[in-house]
C-alpha cells in the first residue's frame, strides 16, 4: 500500500482514500492509483516470475508422466535439469533490466520538499 505525502490530514492516508476523499487529484495519485501502471506492473512482474512456476510445473509433470517413459525419461531430465541450473543465473543477469522497466512504466513523481 503506498501512501500519500504531507502534513495534517493527508499524514498516513493511503493513494485510494485519498483520492477518495479529495484531498489528492488522480493526476497526484497517478503513480500509486491508476489502473493502467498497476496493470502494466502487473504484467512486467508475471513475465519475470513466469519461468519459474513453468519450471515447477514442469518438474511435476515429469515425475508424474514422463519419468516411466523410458526413451524421453533422461532426455527430459536432463534438459530440465540444464534449465533449473541456468533460470537462478539468468534471472540474476536480467536485473537491471527489469528494474530499467519498471523505472520506465512509473510515472514520474517529485517528492515533496522534506521526504
């Protein structure tokens, strides 16, 4: 949840009840309210954390299927097992840029004087 900066009566409001509340505009609240950032938040954050939930996925489906099946058994071990070594790795490289997208969907804001 992120709240909303100043004195007084904003002091620990949150962006939706502020908005709420008027005691920020949209345009203010743009970078913690509108739906289209979170949207596209939402989507960078799936797209980096998408290969590991196929990775367990994967896992499963070949200790419950494919492990019996003897020609793919090793085969498919071993590229999932190339593939689990090599994600942690890659997802360590890609870091900055992600953190680049992320920077470039936020709009930008200037924090008040003082914060």
């Amino acid at each position: 949840m992120n709240f909303i900066h100043g004195n007084g009566p904003r002091k620990d409001v949150c962006a939706n009840c502020g908005v709420k509340m008027d005691l920020i505009t949209k345009e203010e609240a743009a970078n913690l309210y509108s739906n289209d950032v979170a949207n596209a938040r939402l989507n960078l954050v799936s797209r980096r954390w998408a290969p590991f939930f196929w990775i367990i996925v994967l896992w499963n489906a070949w200790f419950f299927f494919i492990k019996d099946v003897q020609i793919w058994n090793w085969v498919v071990f071993g590229a999932l097992l190339i593939i689990t070594l090599i994600l942690p790795v890659l997802f360590l490289i890609s870091t900055a840029t992600y953190t680049a997208k992320m920077e470039k969907i936020t709009p930008e804001f200037k924090r008040p004087d003082g914060h």
